[in-house]
C-alpha cells in the first residue's frame, strides 16, 4: 500500500473502517461487480494457464514476470530456505495432537522465528531477503504439522521438486502426481494475493511498528484463523462431505434455504457475483475427482452451488473460493481441518508484497477510537 | 452522521454517542481516523488527561495495585463496588501463572539469547495449543472470558526472565503478585516490597494507552473472530519491532553516554546539531509532556535514592531539562520512556526485557479493548485504490 491519501483530504466511513480507503496499491485489482481479479494487471485465469506458482509469487512481490534467468534465480533461492531450523519441527512434539493443526503451525513459526538470520534488522534490503525463506520455511513447516495430525513423521525435502510439487510430498509422504501438482499449484495461484482484506491489513499494521516480515505474517495468520475469515474453506467442505448424492444436495440446501441457514463457502464482501477464483479452479476440480472416481462429490457440489446461487444469487451471494479449494484438497489427500494452511501458504505472498510496498515510507499505523461517556 | 473536527491527535474525541458513519481527514499511518469507540479509556493531549473507565490515572497510580487496575479496565466495575468479582479475578489471574511443563519446556528448549519477545510470544503460541482443541469454538470466546491469558502472560514473562538468566523459575504462589512473581524470577531473589510497588504502578501506567500497534493488531484479528491465543500472538508480533521494542534500550545507551549533568546542555545540543534525535522525546499523542512522567520522574528520584544510585536521577534529570528547552518550542517534548527506562533497569532488567515487562501491563487494556471489538460484531477491513498497470496478458516464457 502507498500513498497514503493527503493529510488534508477528508473521507466518510463506517464501523470497522468500512468504505475507507487506507490507500494505493499497486498488487491486485479486486472487481466485485464483473467478478475479475488481477495481479499486477494479469486477470488470474491467464496466470493460471500458463504459470508455476513461483512465477505468480515473484510477480506479485516484484511487479513483473520473471525473465528466465530471474526465475531460475529465485526458484533456487526457495529451494535453499527448504530446510527450516530443527528446533521448529522439534516443537510439534511439546505440542498436544487435539490442538488446531493452524495453531500447531502457527507455533512452529514462532519456534523458526527464533532462529532467523538478522533477526533484528528492520533495514528494507533485510526485509526483502525474507520472502523466499519464510515461503519455503513456511511450506516445509506447514507439512509437519499436516503429517502430525496422522501422526507421521515429517518428510524432507526433494530439491528437484518445484514449490507445490515439494509441499505435497513433503505432506503426503510420496511423489504426487502431475494432476495433483498442476492442481495444487493452480489453488496456490488464485489465493496468492487477495487485496487489502482484513489479515493483510493486520500483517500491514505489524510491518508498519519496524518488525521483521514473519513478524507480519504471524498476525496475518491470526486473521485468517478467525471463523469470519479463513476458516470457512473447511467448512464448506464437511458441509458438502455430509451430502451423498446430488438428489439429497437439493433437498437438503432448499431445506436449509427456507430455514434461512447461511453456507459456509458462499458469499463474499467484495464479489457481488460469481468469484473468479472459483472460475478459474472449477475445471480443475471437475477433472482431478473424475481422475479419482469422485465424480459423485463434483455432482453434489454443482447441485448445492445452483441451488444456493438461483436462491441467493439475485441478493449477490455466490460460491466463493472457500467452496472450491477443498474439491481440490480432499482427492490429494489432505486432510479437512489441515485446509486452512495451504491457504495461509499462498496467502501470504500477498501479505509480504503489501507490506514490502508499503515499507519504504511506512508511517506506523495509529488509528484513534472516539471514548463514549455513557 | 457525525463531522468530527480533526485534531492531529485523535484521541480529544469524546461523545455520548456516535452515529457511524463518520467523516475525518485521514492521515500518514490513518492518524485522525476513528477506528473504534470505546468505553475502556480515554486520553485528552490537550489537557494531559488519561484516565481509564472514566477514572483519571493520577488518582489510581500508587493507590491500586495492578490486579486492581486490570479489573476495572476489563470488567469496567470497581474493584471496591464488586469485591467478590475481584477477588474471583485475581484468583484467576494468579493461578494461570502455572504453565503445562511442555510449554516451559518449550521455551527453555530455545536459545536464552533470543529476544525475549520472540521466546514470550512462541510460549504464548504453545500455550494457545494446551488451552485450545481443533473441537473447541473457533472464537474461544469462553477463554477469553476466563481472562486467564493475562495471567499466563505474566507466567511466561517470569520463565523467559529465568531461563536468560540461567536460573529456575521460583515456583509460582498464589498469595504473591503478578509482579512480585516476576521481579523474583528477574533478579533471582525475593523482592522487597516497594520495588514489587513500584513495578505495580508501572503496568498501571501502561495498562491502556488508546489503539497502539500491539492493541489494534489484536483487535483486527479479534475482529474476525479468531481465538485469543492467535490474537495475543498477533499483538506481540506488532511488539517485535525496534520502533515498538526498542526505545527502553535507546534511552540507557543515552543515559550512558552522558558525560554528566553539568555538561547535559552541550551534549544535547551536540546531537542535535548532528541531526540525531534524543531517545524519550516526541510522541504521536501529545503535544505536551506526557501526565505519566510526572509520576514517574518523581519515582524515579526515590528508587535512585533506595539504590543509593542518585547521580542516575541527576542525569536523567539534567538531560530532560536541557533536551526540552531545545525541543519543547518545537513540540517535543518527554515521554514515558524517558523515565521508565532507567526504572527497568534499576529494578534489574535488561533492556532487552522490557517489552516484555511492558506486555504484562498492556495485557490489561488490550484485552479490555479486545473485548469491545469482539462485542462490536464487525470484521476491521479498509479498502485500498488500485493503481496499478492496467489489463495486460501473459506472453510466451521466452518474451519475457
């Protein structure tokens, strides 16, 4: 985010902030009325066609698409951050199984930011020197608290493996298959940057006091933790994981339409119309669970989306990404209250480019609250 | 709607009521915008006021304890009006201070050296996983009710304390005070009543200072209702910076380099004329000296006494007085740091500690403001401006 609007330029505004424009950017460019979203000018559709995640992550922290050798410069940055500190892995095992695996996560970052090279200098080149190792850090981590859920012991690294190709072996303890990593990778490329939503703006207000990025990106993931924000892909999925048939699907959403019942996966504040996340992963989704013989679970989702949109759609709710990613995350293998965290992965390149823009005349972030005498 | 006038301080806001929405100028950092309303505390620049609940913070200073304090800022009662709430409170408050041994092992695990931050908030993050279940309400409403993270922050103060000093942590007794618990496991002996007063009276001066970066970092976070745990560890993610962490440290290096009080004028006049800046002065709020100071200068003169350290007093003493009559005209002027500093360190702690110490304090009116914007019911989410390139479309690798 940069240039802050002028001291001298007044804005109306509600509670929570809402209307109010904090400022510029120059990362995403949301459309809520034509359904579009863009990183850096690029609509996501194309960039899922035709990129890797390590080409979307570096356009979104830099401004423009690598060029070979850029690229080949930072795939070998990410891939010499793939071994995050011991004592980080270590961690899991002070921790009890039946905490959240996001909490879990969460708490082997903390560990990992204990042990970060020049932990204290807030210096923009310092600050810039951390994407690639709190991505990789973040991906091998993210895999160890997924694999302690079962129970499994953490899985190391394969330097030949791109980004999602590597976390998924590093999550499931074997080589995915191509399906699954242009899947995966595709899930990756549609939430890698979302605009100034809330968890970004909390990861902007850490950045602003001097910390270090994890730092930033430790509140970020505090956000999106909470049940109004990132929680909802899980529980898209074990609402639509009750459902057996497309038949009972109907039934069951018109049931729950005429009690006036909110779906979780549906809906959001920006998009007053069809998400293009949801667009753009839909295909995928489709033939990935036709690949696994679970066609069934794509025709429950259809018949809960057309239900909920012909009924809500006309107010402006529609399927939203949180519905999608688990049609996805479930075929590879991933277990349902583990989805937050490949969320919170590509998420948080989005978090690091506003704060990285944001940094260079960075006032901290001090808002007022008016005291009510009553 | 209302029109507030915008003052370049934004907390001379004070109304009955506020009718949203509202219109302000908005600033560098959304300094003038009002991002909350709030019935915890208030803090006039104009007139030096802060008080809390509507009490002014002169007339609880040395006469509340801490616990006390805390009490009135999250409950909003008075401790006398509901002494068996009180006693309930700080009952709860004391007893969270006993930790599970895997997060004491966990921290204990980590290299002493660390920033004592880093160690609070990944034992905060542990802690969070033995308060919390997958099963358990998202929200953790319940927990956050039950306060006791309050106490558990003062509980991981106290084993970080330890464990950089290479010492155990004293065993945890519940007839003691959160700071008494904390002075002995910073310095290794049982303190003496007045320092654990004093150390008292500084949580309560830092107990609630309007949407600071660690308050309002936890109260976006809260906002989307996230568990207190993943909030806490959010606020002290906002603790973590120089700008935030760091003055304590800045003001005893200057204190320390001082050649003494009779030449303070020339030295402050040295380094302004280099462009340096004076480590205590200046601050977003006020325009006029910080009301805690006066409270804390005085404090300070006494526990320098105690010491038998007077010449400490005499230097802080001296290089205030020479750095306001350069600063002052231009609106500088001290701030609490000034004073607290050199309190911090007499009392024992390393500069590097002090956030931490100044954590336990601030738990009380973030969670007291934490509270309010869970009960607000409304996701924090500014908009942004789009200002980037316009549409464009991926060419082939090779053209790039």
């Amino acid at each position: 985010m940069i240039g802050i609007a002028a001291p001298a330029s007044p804005q109306r505004y509600g509670r929570g902030l809402d209307g109010l424009v904090a400022g510029d950017t120059r990362i995403a460019e949301l459309d809520g009325v034509a359904g579009r979203l863009l990183y850096r000018g690029y609509p996501i559709g194309d960039l899922v066609a035709h990129c890797s995640f390590e080409e979307v992550s570096y356009l979104v922290l830099n401004g423009e698409l690598p060029s070979p050798d850029r690229l080949e410069a930072w795939r070998s940055e990410l891939v010499r951050w793939r071994r995050p500190p011991d004592r980080a892995i270590e961690a899991l095992a002070r921790l009890p199984r039946r905490a959240h695996p996001l909490a879990q996560y969460r708490t082997m970052l903390t560990v990992a930011a204990c042990h970060i090279p020049e932990a204290e200098d807030s210096s923009l080149d310092a600050q810039w020197r951390r994407p690639a190792r709190i991505l990789s850090w973040t991906s091998a981590l993210a895999a160890a608290a997924i694999r302690h859920l079962e129970g499994a012991p953490p899985v190391g690294p394969s330097d030949e493996l791109g980004f999602a190709a590597n976390f998924l072996l590093q999550s499931l303890g074997r080589t995915p298959t191509a399906a699954e990593v242009r899947a995966f990778d595709a899930s990756l490329i549609v939430q890698a940057e979302h605009g100034l939503h809330a968890a970004a703006f909390a990861a902007l207000v850490v950045i602003s006091t001097g910390a270090d990025l994890g730092s930033a990106v430790l509140a970020g993931i505090g956000a999106l933790s909470g049940a109004r924000h990132g929680g909802a892909n899980q529980l898209a999925f074990e609402m639509m994981a009750g459902l057996a048939d497309p038949d009972q699907a109907r039934l069951w959403a018109r049931a729950a339409l005429a009690r006036g019942q909110r779906f979780p996966g549906f809906g959001h504040r920006v998009y007053r119309c069809p998400d293009p996340r949801v667009r753009a992963l839909e295909p995928i989704a489709e033939e990935l669970l036709s690949r696994r013989g679970l066609s069934e679970r794509w025709q429950v989702y259809l018949a809960l989306r057309d239900e909920v949109e012909r009924a809500l759609g006309p107010r402006g709710i529609f399927a939203n990404v949180d519905s999608i990613t688990g049609l996805i995350y479930h075929p590879i293998g991933l277990p349902a209250t583990a989805f937050p965290i490949p969320f919170c992965l590509a998420i948080q390149t989005g978090w690091m480019a506003h704060c990285l823009e944001y940094l260079p005349d960075g006032a901290m972030i001090e808002p007022g609250a008016v005291y009510l005498d009553r | 709607m209302t029109e507030l006038d915008t003052l370049s301080a934004s907390f001379a806001w004070r109304a009955r009521d506020l009718e949203w929405p509202v219109t302000t100028e908005v600033g560098r950092g959304l300094s003038g915008v009002v991002a909350a309303t709030t019935r915890v505390m208030w803090l006039d620049p104009a007139s030096g006021t802060l008080s809390y609940r509507g009490v002014p913070v002169e007339s609880v200073a040395g006469r509340w304890s801490f616990e006390q304090v805390a009490f009135l800022l999250i409950s909003g009662r008075s401790p006398g009006d509901d002494g068996a709430g009180f006693e309930a409170f700080r009952e709860r408050l004391r007893s969270s201070r006993r930790l599970p041994p895997e997060v004491t092992a966990l921290v204990r695990d980590l290299d002493p050296a660390t920033h004592p931050t880093r160690l609070l908030r990944a034992g905060v993050s542990a802690l969070g996983c033995w308060e919390l279940g997958a099963d358990d309400e998202l929200s953790g409403d319940r927990h956050w009710r039950e306060l006791r993270i309050v106490g558990q922050v003062a509980g991981l103060v106290a084993e970080v304390a330890a464990h950089r000093a290479g010492r155990a942590r004293p065993t945890v007794d519940d007839r003691e005070t959160l700071a008494d618990g904390i002075l002995g496991a910073v310095t290794g002996v049982a303190p003496d009543r007045a320092d654990g007063d004093l150390l008292d009276l500084l949580w309560v001066l830092y107990a609630a200072h309007g949407l600071d970066a660690p308050t309002f970092t936890s109260m976006i976070v809260a906002s989307c209702l996230a568990d207190p745990y993943f909030n806490v560890v959010a606020g002290l993610s906002a603790l973590c910076g120089p700008r935030q962490g760091g003055a304590s440290e800045a003001v005893l290096d200057q204190l320390a380099a001082q050649p003494g009080p009779e030449h303070a004028v020339e030295w402050v006049r040295g380094v302004l004329s280099r462009g340096g800046r004076i480590a205590g002065f200046g601050h977003r709020v006020y325009r006029m000296p910080d009301p805690r100071v006066v409270i804390l200068r005085r404090e300070l003169a006494r526990l320098a006494r105690r010491r038998g350290r007077p010449e400490v007093f005499e230097a802080a003493l001296a290089l205030e007085h020479a750095a306001t009559a350069e600063l002052a005209p231009r609106g500088v002027h001290v701030n609490i740091n000034f004073y607290a500093a050199p309190i911090f360190a007499l009392l024992g702690a390393h500069p590097a500690l002090v956030p931490c110490l100044f954590a336990v304090g601030r738990m009380a009116g973030l969670v007291a403001l934490v509270r309010e914007a869970i009960d607000d019911v409304r996701l924090i989410r500014p908009l942004s401006r789009y200002t980037g390139p316009p549409e464009r479309r991926v060419g082939s690798a090779s053209s790039r």
